[in-house]
C-alpha cells in the first residue's frame, strides 16, 4: 500500500492507482475531462491539475501515479489558476454557442429555443409550460413585449428573425392559457406586493410558487399600473390583463384595490408579513417618503430594512415592460431566498461560450436542422408550427452537461483570455441517423476514437494533423455515419463537450 496525504487528509491507496483515484476515494472531487474510467489514459485538458506542496510541481492527477509520502494540494489559489488557465486554453479555439442569442438577450432568459421546438411539434402545452419557467405573463407579453430576443436572432443572417413574441403568445393563446405551474409545499410565511404592475405581478406569481402566501396592495380601483396607464386597449386588450389575473387568483393571490400604502401603515403591513417588495411606478411619492436606502439590482434589491426589497421604477425607470417582469421574478428570487434563511444574492447567468455574428457560411450549416422560408404570418396553429419550425436551434446539444462549460463556470474562466486571430468556420455534421457532429466544440480527447478501436468499428476515427492543428476525423474522407455503426450513442454519452451529441 501507498501512503499519501491530499489536502492534509491522510490517505492509503494500493501501488499504480492514480492521484485522481486516490484522491476521489477520501471524497476530494478532482474535475476531469479527457479522462474515462476503463480507456486508456492521454492526458490532454489539464484540468485535473495538483500540486506538490514540497516542490510546487503541478501535474495532471489523471495520469500521475501515487508514490509514498506525496504531500499535493487539490484546491488552492494556485492550483485554482492553472485549471482555470487550462480551461481557458481549450476556450481558445472553441466556437459554438451554449446558449442561443436571443435566450441570452431576453431580460427574463426564456428557454426560446425550447419553446419553438414544442411549437413546431405542435405541443403547445409543453411549449407553454418551458415559458411560464421564467415569464410569469405570456398573454401580456405577447402583446407588449419589445422584443429584444428578435433583434438578435441568428435566423437574420439568413432572412428574417423569427416570430419569437408571437409564438410566445400563441402558447398562451393555444393552451388557453389554463395553465398553472407546480406549486412547491406549502410555507407559513407571508409576502406583502405593494404595486402591482407588470413587476409586482411577476413577483407574486414567483412568491406563490414558491410555496408562500401573496397579497398584492393596489392603491387604485383597477390592477395592472402602467398596463392600465400607458398601454391602449388596441395594444392589449382588457381581456389578456383579466385572464392573467385570473391564473394569479387561482395560484391563491389576494388582492387589496384602494389601498394606498404610505407611512401611516407601512409599519403594520411590516408586522403582519414576513416580507414587503415594493413594485410601485415612480409616481409613488407617498413611497419616496418612506425614507427607505435602495441598494438596487446588483445588490439583490435590498433596502436597509432586512424584510423590504424595492425594484419597479422607484430604483430604476422600467421602459420596458419584460424588464420590469424580469425584475419582478428577481425580488421574487431575493424574498424567497430570506424566508428560507439562505444568504440573499443576486441571481447570476452562468458561463457562455459564445462565437459572434454567423458567417455566410455557417447560416448554411445552421439552416440543416431548420426549414427554408421567410418569416410567416400566424393566424392559426399550422402557420405558428410553420413559424417555429424556422428557428435555428441556436443552444448547444450538451447545454446541461457539457463537462467544458461546468468547468469554465467553476474557475471563472475567461473564454478571451487566450483568443488568437481568427476563429474557424463553424461546421455541423447531420449525416448520422442518431448523432450530431460539431468539429469547433472537440477539445481532441480521443474518446471517441478509443471507443470506436475497442468496439471494432471497421472504419471507426483518428486524429488527422499536428499539434495545435489536430482535428478528430473519419479516415478516407468518409462521413461519420459509416464511422460509428454501433457506438454512436456511447461516443455522445462519453464526449466531454457538445462536439458529438444525440440529435
Ligand atoms: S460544447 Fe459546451 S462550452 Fe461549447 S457551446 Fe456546447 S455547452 Fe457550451
Ligand atoms: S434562430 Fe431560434 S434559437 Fe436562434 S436566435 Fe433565433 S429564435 Fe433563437
Ligand atoms: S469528439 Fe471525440 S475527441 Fe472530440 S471531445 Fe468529443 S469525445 Fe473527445
Ligand atoms: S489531463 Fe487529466 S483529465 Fe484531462
């Protein structure tokens, strides 16, 4: 047996295991990529760098043996900044996006590429279900909503952006919007909403299904704010307004009309819940008298009082109105995070990789899992499938395990840093039946072509090139159709990133 010590835990291994193994037997996770239980070993990410504390060697544990006496440091800042640079060396040449342009561009990061392909199957249900994940008000939305997704979507390089806003509304339109989401159990604690325009909205239907009670305290007789103000019923209809607050009613919303909050009663309201969110219009004077200390967005829409949170246009003007819903589901996120005694932090966006404008092309490769045609016009449910059947499908394969993007969110890393010239044109490889194909997104583990060797594939892959240059590839020129006849799917399964994929 060997003796070691990994983070001062003293360990005992048998001889020939490695420092990966010993130290994933004391329960120290060392992040992998290239590595794979039972292939042979090539170290090549460098992401499972240790330290020998005598020396200051690093070395990749995947390939290092353990030797009697090793003292190695898994997670200090040193060791911390050589995974992040060989993260950020593996970004250097990465070209794909994790997720699509337009989810990135929505102020409330609807899943848009998931919706549109519940569309285009007709599944109007399920498509309704992925947009009320993140937009508390789809009908109204689909009416007012400015559209910052449109303007940046891929589908522009070819012809026209697709209909994202109106696909949004036709799922509430198609479902009848009856929808009601899961409602986690329920808690005993109580959230006063004062406001309730598009944000105070949002953020009762954030705090009920979260499992707490809401009352929304309006100090007008109608509800809505400025969706009663400054929107024309031409824009939207009375109706959508009601029909939203219906499914908020039968999520259990109470609310108050006439009922004005201002310092005579601010203080029983703070008694009575357990937590207050102002979501008032800046025309809120009798609120600015409060005398309250805004901390803002990045500061999780805290005020001084630990049980107040303020967004709405008394800390920033919301022109926009999915901005204002955006912000609605964030005091939501801080207000659930205090009733549950966790720390209140502002939600984060984790890594993206992202490679910039299409080339011409590229449009071409992205067109292969699309349909060719401009923009249509929706009347009816075939003409709303046609329109999402246009999209692009611009998130990556491998978005929730793509072992590169876990890793570049863990170290931070700057997908820049290591930025050289130009990038490589983008490819997409459709000509297996069951797997996608992307060259851009290898990082040359050689999995995959392990795997091939061992299961006989006749054909199989190999690296082609030198160096930098080195590229993953079927020999003869052949397509990876004939490449992988029986191991497709474990290929997929074991890449470390989107490059091969289940279609
Ligand atoms: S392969 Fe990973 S890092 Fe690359 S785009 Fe896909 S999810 Fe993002
Ligand atoms: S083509 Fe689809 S996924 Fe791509 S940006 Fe447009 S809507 Fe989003
Ligand atoms: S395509 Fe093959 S070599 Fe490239 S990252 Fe995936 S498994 Fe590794
Ligand atoms: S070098 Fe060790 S896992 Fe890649």
């Amino acid at each position: 047996m060997v003796k070691l010590k990994i983070d001062n835990k003293d360990i005992e291994v048998s001889a020939g295991t490695t420092v990966l193994k010993a130290a994933e037997s004391v329960g120290i996770h060392i992040p992998s990529m290239c590595y794979l239980d039972g292939c042979s070993n090539h170290p090549t990410c460098m992401v499972c760098m240790v330290k020998d504390t005598q020396t200051g060697k690093m070395m990749p544990s995947c390939a290092t043996k353990v030797v009697d006496g090793m003292n190695l440091a898994s997670e200090d800042a040193e060791v911390f900044e050589a995974r992040k640079e060989a993260v950020e060396l593996l970004l250097s040449d990465h070209v794909g996006d994790c997720e699509a342009p337009c989810r990135v561009a929505c102020p409330a990061f609807m899943d848009i590429p998931k919706m549109n392909r519940f569309i285009a199957q007709g599944k109007f249900d399920e498509a309704l279900e992925i947009v009320k994940e993140e937009i508390a008000l789809p009908h109204i939305l689909g009416h007012i909503c400015s559209a910052p997704c449109e303007k940046v979507c891929r589908r522009k390089d070819v012809d026209e952006a697709v209909s994202i806003c109106i696909l949004k509304r036709t799922s509430a339109e198609k479902s009848e919007n009856t929808y009601l989401p899961e409602v986690d159990k329920a808690s005993s604690k109580k959230v006063a909403i004062i406001g309730s325009g598009v944000a105070g909205l949002a953020a009762s239907y954030h705090i009920l299904r979260a499992g707490h009670k809401c009352t929304l305290f309006e100090k007008e007789s109608v509800i809505g704010g400025m969706l009663q103000t400054a929107i024309t019923k031409d824009e939207m209809p009375q109706e959508v307004l009601d029909s939203e607050i219906e499914i908020l009613q039968k999520l259990g919303l109470e609310i108050k009309l006439n009922s004005p909050v201002n310092s005579d009663n601010f203080e029983s309201i703070r008694e009575e819940y357990d937590a207050v969110i102002i979501a008032s219009g800046s025309d809120s004077d009798e609120i600015a008298k409060l005398n309250l200390d805004f901390k803002g967005e990045k500061e999780a829409f805290k005020t001084n009082l630990p049980d107040v949170f303020a967004g709405g246009s008394l800390v920033r003007l919301q022109k926009m109105a999915v901005k204002a819903l955006a912000q609605g589901k964030e005091l939501a996120h801080s207000v659930n995070q205090s009733l549950n005694g966790q720390e209140i932090k502002a939600s984060k966006r984790k890594f993206n990789s992202r490679f910039g404008v299409l080339r011409q092309t590229e449009a071409l490769e992205y067109l292969k899992e699309s349909v060719e045609g401009n923009r249509k016009e929706i009347k009816n449910t075939a003409g709303a499938m046609a329109e999402a059947a246009r999209c692009l499908h611009c998130d990556c394969r491998k978005i929730d395990n793509c072992k590169l993007r876990d890793c570049a969110e863990t170290y931070q890393a700057d997908r820049r840093k290591f930025l050289m010239g130009d990038r490589e044109t983008l490819k997409k490889h459709f000509n297996h039946e069951s797997i996608v194909y992307e060259p851009e997104k290898c990082i040359k583990c050689g999995l995959c072509v392990e795997i091939a060797q061992r299961n006989k594939e006749l054909t199989g892959l190999t690296f082609i090139g030198r160096g930098f240059d080195v590229e993953m590839a079927v020999p003869f020129n052949q397509n990876i159709s004939v490449a992988l006849t029986q191991t497709a799917h474990k290929c997929a399964e074991v890449c470390p990133t989107g490059a091969l994929a289940l279609k």
